[in-house]
C-alpha cells in the first residue's frame, strides 16, 4: 500500500473523477427524474402522451437511471476507496468517456430514432419490424449497452488490479486470512467494508459485462443478417443476468459509501467485523442466483432454475443487507448522531434498502408472482430501493463531499430538502406498490380512469421530491464553484 497518499497528487485526481462522475449522474437524474414525472402525469390522466412516445419516454428513463445510479456509485467509491487502495485515474477516465459515450448513443437512439422496446430491449422485440422504430435506432441502442457494459468492466479491473496489489491478491482484498481463521488472524486484519463491496461486485461485475456483451454482439449479428435468428428463451436468460446483476451490484457499490460516510457523522469507526466479511463473501457467488426469479412465467425455463431464483432471491442479498443495515444501526444506536443532510439521507436509504427489499423477496416468491409478476409492485420495489436506497446512499456522499471541500455546513433549509427527498419518495413509492397490490398492470401507456387516483395522489409527492433534490442540487453545484475557487487560489 505504498502509493496510498490522500493529500496527494493521485487522490486529488481521483477526488475530481469522483466530483465529474457524481455530477454528470446528478445531472442525469435531474433529467431522467422529469420524465419519470411525466409518466406518472400521464398515468394519472392528467397530461396524456402518445403511446409509442410514452414507450420511447419508459425505456430512456428506464435504461438512463440505471446507468446514472452506476455511474454515481462507481464515482463516489472511486474516491472513499482511495484510502485504501490505489485506482487509476487514467483508466477511470477512459471508463468515464466509453460510458457518457453510450450514455448519449441511447438517448439518440430513444428520442431521436424513437427505439421503445423497454429497458430491458428483450430479443425479439429490439428488431421485430412490426415496430415503428427503425433498424439503426435498434442498433445504436445496443452499441450503447455495449459501452456502458465496457466502461462498467474498465472500472471493475481497476479495482480488481488495485485490490489485489493492496492486500496481496484476490482472497486476501476479500479478507480470507481472517474469515478462515475464524477473526483469531491478528496478524492480517480484514481490508475495510468499502474495499470488500467494491472486490466483491467487481468479481461479479466482470462475469456481468461479459454475459451482456455476448448477448449484444448477437443481437448486433442478427441485425447485420449474420445469424439468423436467436433463442428467446436463452437471450432473455443473458439478458436478465446482465440487466438484474447491473441494477443489483450497483446497491452493493452504493452501500461501499455508507461505509465511508456514516462514520463522519456517528464519531464511530465501521471496521469489517468477521460477518461483514463472510456476507462480501457469500455475496459474490450468491447474487449471481436470484436473475432466474425474472423467468417464473416461462414455463419452457428449466424446472431446477426457478427452484434456483427463488432460494437464491432468499440466499443472496440478505446476508449483505442484514450486516449492513444492523451495523449501520448499531453505530447510530446512541451515538448522538448529527442530523445533517448526509445522515438522513443514509437514514432514509437505509429505511428504502430494507422496505424495498421485502418487496422483492414477495415478488420473488413463486406462488406471489403469480399474482403480482406484471403490476406496478415491480416497479414499486426496485423504485424504492434505487430512489430511497442505493440513489440516497450516492447523494448522500456527494453532498458530504462537496461540504468537506467547500468548508461549507448544510442549513436548515438543507436538511429540510433531505426531508422533502425522502418523504416525497417515499409517498410516490406508496402509491406505486398500493396500485400494484391493487393488481395495477405495469408499463401501460394508458391507465384505465379507475386506475388513475394512485398516480394522481403520487404525482405531489414527486413535485416535493424534484423540489428537494433540486434545492441540494443547487447547493452542492455552489459548493463545487466554492471549491473549484479556493482551489484556483490556492494554486495562484
Ligand atoms: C424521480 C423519481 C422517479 C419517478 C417519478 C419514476 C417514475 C417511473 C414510472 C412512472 C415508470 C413506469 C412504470 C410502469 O408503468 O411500468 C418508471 C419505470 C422505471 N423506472 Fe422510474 N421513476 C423515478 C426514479 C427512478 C430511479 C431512481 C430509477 C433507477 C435508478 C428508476 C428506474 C426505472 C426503471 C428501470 C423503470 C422501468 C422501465 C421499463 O420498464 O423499461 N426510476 N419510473
């Protein structure tokens, strides 16, 4: 660990990627935010959009969100992780550049070509020419997938090289010494929770990408009139491991900020106790089960991969959440912690990850998702635990950031917006799983009138959502220029 040095050169490199990668998903959440706002305007009847527009809107807001929340957390992580192990900022440069590239390869072929198959762009559909999109804007969008599956991979070996020279290899940035000596190891004390999140998605990170890529280059070869037609049933098995490990790992990495803020405001280190590091450990193989729990309505899946998603939907993501979430509470657990924005937007995301959680593991329930597999419940869960969990843990982050760099404390104002965040999701959340419970159908441009009072009782929420980001967005945007103007005098 010879080349760590948090005043230096490289970790002032690495905190600029950090503040470039947050912003730009700051930005993008902005932007991607105003159409979810306008889906719902549109569900709850009030402003009413064509449905192949609603359907453009659904897949960039979809797709673009899932990428800003990656991007943040690999951002945020890449400076909390600086402490410990030695990225290269060049090579998250290039990460950076391949992924805005394929960030704004899917808008143009959204808004411009009008490609609306859906964030997940699930074979047939991408090239069926029954749609009203034409072939490049299909085209385009899978290239744009392709990007931002590499430039996610060129962030996971950064992290991989760098963990393996801190701690002497793979097992050892996974803390094996210590988990196989049962925490008697005294000798080699477990990296810290950060560096086990981020080893532990990066693994899992690099199987992802490459099961997107495989998937992508066929769907481009089938486009191209190279193969003839693909197998339905295994492009949806690919596609879902991509797409749910994705969406999936970036909680992991969202939760590796947690680790590096909570401790700020309870006065209290988080060192990874022997069941945080077995959870990192179980997690790697463990969140590479649950995808299956996408495929329960089709019957030609092998009998034993369902059996797979459902005990893996269990297994997995438990073990994680449980030290997290109860090691989070028992370091606030009278602490005295300072209610600022940071905390309560951690309190908040910590509340989301759990409640979120639980509707995920009932929809993953085979005999629930029957009943519920295409209703609004869907989104309601993955809403809650992006938008009030792993989105919270990254804003969170940035705004403990912009404040240590700007010397600036947050006012009452600010944390009144935290509050505003976290109580409009969480009625916007609400609305989402009461219509879903309600047998609300998902991804329908046009809700039938008696279905249109959840997003209407919603819609408020998200305006008192949108007001209190966009106020903490203000904030941290002036604490940037603050920080950019001292830095500019300090060099002077
Ligand atoms: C600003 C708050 C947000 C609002 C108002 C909002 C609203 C919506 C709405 C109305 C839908 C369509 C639901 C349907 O009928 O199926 C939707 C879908 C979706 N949203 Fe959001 N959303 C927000 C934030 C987020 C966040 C933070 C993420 C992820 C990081 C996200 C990811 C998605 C995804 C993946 C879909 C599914 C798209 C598809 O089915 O292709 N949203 N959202």
């Amino acid at each position: 660990m010879t080349d760590i040095d948090p005043r230096g050169e490289r970790a002032a490199a690495l905190r600029r990627l950090a503040l470039v990668y947050m912003t730009t998903a700051l930005g993008l959440f902005l932007l991607m935010g105003l159409l979810g706002l306008l889906m719902r305007l549109d569900q709850a009847g009030l402003f009413v959009l064509p449905p192949l527009q609603f359907y453009q809107v659904m897949t960039l807001h979809g797709g673009g969100m899932i990428a800003m929340a990656l991007l943040g957390a690999m951002g945020g992580l890449a400076n909390a992780l600086s402490m410990a192990i030695s990225l290269s900022p060049r090579l998250l440069w290039a990460a950076y550049v391949v992924y805005l590239a394929g960030v704004a390869l899917f808008v143009i072929g959204t808004l411009i070509g009008g490609f609306a198959a859906g964030w997940t762009m699930l074979p047939p559909l991408p090239f069926d020419p029954s749609h009203e999109w034409p072939l490049w804007a299909a085209v385009v969008s899978c290239i744009a997938y392709l990007l931002i599956g590499v430039g996610f991979l060129l962030f996971c070996l950064n992290v991989l090289y760098a963990a393996r020279r801190a701690f002497g290899g793979l097992g050892g940035a996974l803390g094996w010494p210590y988990l196989f000596s049962a925490g008697k190891n005294q000798a080699s004390p477990p990296p810290p929770p950060m560096v086990l999140a981020a080893t532990a998605v990066s693994i899992d990170g690099v199987l992802t990408v490459a099961a997107g890529a495989l998937l992508l280059m066929a769907m481009l070869a089938q486009a191209a009139g190279l193969v003839g037609s693909l197998d339905a049933l295994l492009a949806k098995n690919f596609m879902f491991f991509f797409g749910h490990m994705t969406a999936n790992l970036t909680i992991y990495l969202a939760a590796g900020l947690v680790y590096a803020t909570l401790p700020v405001y309870v006065g209290r280190a988080w060192k990874a106790s022997w069941p945080v590091v077995l959870a990192f450990n179980v997690l790697v193989v463990g969140v590479i089960l649950p995808y299956p729990h996408h495929l329960y309505q089709d019957f030609v899946q092998p009998l034993g991969m369902q059996i797979v998603g459902q005990v893996g939907s269990y297994a997995a993501g438990l073990p994680v959440i449980l030290v997290t979430v109860t090691g989070g509470l028992t370091l606030i657990y009278r602490s005295g912690m300072r209610w600022s924005v940071p905390s309560i937007l951690i309190a908040w995301g910590l509340w989301g990850w759990v409640f979120g959680g639980i509707g995920a593991l009932l929809d993953s329930t085979i005999a629930v998702n029957q009943v519920m597999h295409n209703t609004l419940w869907v989104p309601a869960h993955f809403h809650t635990y992006y938008l009030l969990g792993a989105v919270a843990f990254v804003w969170a982050y940035f705004y403990h950031l912009t404040g240590e760099l700007s010397g600036r404390h947050d006012r009452f104002a600010s944390k009144i917006a935290a509050w505003m965040y976290g109580l409009g999701g969480l009625g916007f959340v609400l609305t989402l799983f009461l219509s879903g419970a309600a047998g609300v159908p998902r991804r329908y441009a046009e809700h039938l009138p008696e279905w249109q009072i959840f997003a209407k009782v919603g819609t408020p929420f998200v305006i008192a959502l949108g007001l209190g980001i966009g106020w903490l967005a203000v904030e941290m945007f002036a604490r940037l220029g603050i920080a950019w103007r001292n830095a500019a005098a300090h060099s002077a």
